[in-house]
C-alpha cells in the first residue's frame, strides 16, 4: 500500500463505503475492531484517520497515539488477531493515517464487544454490520477445503423455485414454507450460498436470500 495524495483525495471524494472508512481520531479499541474484523471478513479495506466523517480534513495529532490504539485493537480486540499495516501521508498540509487491513484467509473473525462477548461483523456498503449465525458458518466454510455436501431434496428444490419466480425470500419465511426447523433451514441456506446458487444480502434491518 503506497497512496499517493491524488488517490488519498479520489477516496475521501468517493466518501466511505465498502473498503473506505474514516475516523477523526481512534477513541475506543473495541469500536474500531468491529471496522477491523468487518474488512477482513470482506474483501479488506483501509482506515483514513484524520478525516471526519462527512470528508472535513482535520489529520492526527499523534500518529504514533493513533497506530497503538490500532494495533491494540487488532491483536487483543479481535480473534484471530489482525496485522494492520500503515502509511503516513500528508494531505492538505496535515498529516493523515492510512491504515490496510487485507482481505482474511482464515475467517470468520470476531470481535470483542463492550459486553466481553465475541462478535463476528461484516461489511455492507458503509456499515460494520452483525452476522447473522448463516453469515458466520458461510464465512466460516468458504475458505476450507472440505467440500460441500448436499443432497438435491424437494427442499432445495422448492426454494430454487421459488427464487426463480419471486425476487428474495427470508430464513425464516423458507422455514414457514416448507414447516423445516430453523437448523435444518439455516444448513440448506448455507450450502446452497456455498454452491453460489443462491446470494445472502445483509442489511441494517434484515437479512435476505435471492437467486442468481
């Protein structure tokens, strides 16, 4: 990662998103773990520090300040531990942070909560949002070299055909459907994510299935 100012300006014009995000300063470790497992847990993503939310250049008072806190949060805030790596580059005058965090091989990572509980975040557009229990075993199965076993029954069957006639469908209104438990739901969801026969979509307020 080498930015140059040029690029440093394209992202804060782009405003944050998927694999952009700002912060005015790192306050709380367990805060900016969820941004950090959030990226590792999609396609990586990188951290402006210095920059308020609405793109307002302020830059660091310390840098050195700024890289503890993050790498606090990325060794003991969030499990497996995170390697971030850093640059340091002037913008507008003023020293901004940049801080990568590369996509994960050994997902899902999780987070520590305020509560001292773990949590595994995902990021959409430009939010860390909570994994759901499906989220977290398809992350935890798409990079392991097991295969996928799955018996093609009526009940794969008659939600491919739904999805092929209607636009998404929730875990749960499958589980109506078809009078299946929530576990029996949850392993055909995933498996059939896993195949790449169907999508999962997160959102703040829900979460939904669609076809392909």
């Amino acid at each position: 990662m080498n930015l140059k100012p040029h690029q440093i300006k394209q992202l804060i014009i782009q405003g944050e998103g998927a694999y952009v995000d700002f912060k005015k300063t790192i306050t709380s470790c367990s805060k900016i773990a969820k941004t950090l497992v959030a990226f590792a847990n999609n396609k990586g993503g990188c951290l402006l520090v210095g920059v308020s939310d609405d793109g307002t250049i302020k830059g660091v008072k310390s840098e050195e300040e700024e890289k503890y806190m993050l790498t606090k949060a990325a060794h003991f805030y969030c499990k497996p531990a995170l390697e971030v790596s850093f640059q340091e580059v002037y913008f507008e005058d003023r020293l901004l942070l940049v801080a990568e965090v590369k996509e994960s091989d050994i997902k899902p990572h999780y987070s520590l909560g305020d509560d001292n509980k773990w949590w595994v975040y995902v990021r959409v557009k430009d939010k860390s949002l909570l994994a759901s229990k499906i989220v977290v075993d398809v992350l935890r199965r798409e990079n392991k070299d097991e295969g996928i076993k799955i018996e093609y029954s009526s009940k794969e069957k008659a939600l491919l055909e739904y999805l092929n006639k209607n636009e998404r469908i929730t875990a749960k209104e499958y589980s109506q459907m078809l009078n299946l438990s929530r576990r029996t739901s949850q392993r055909i969801l995933v498996n059939l994510v896993l195949l790449g026969l169907i999508r999962v979509h997160t959102t703040e307020k829900e979460e939904f299935y669609t076809g392909l």
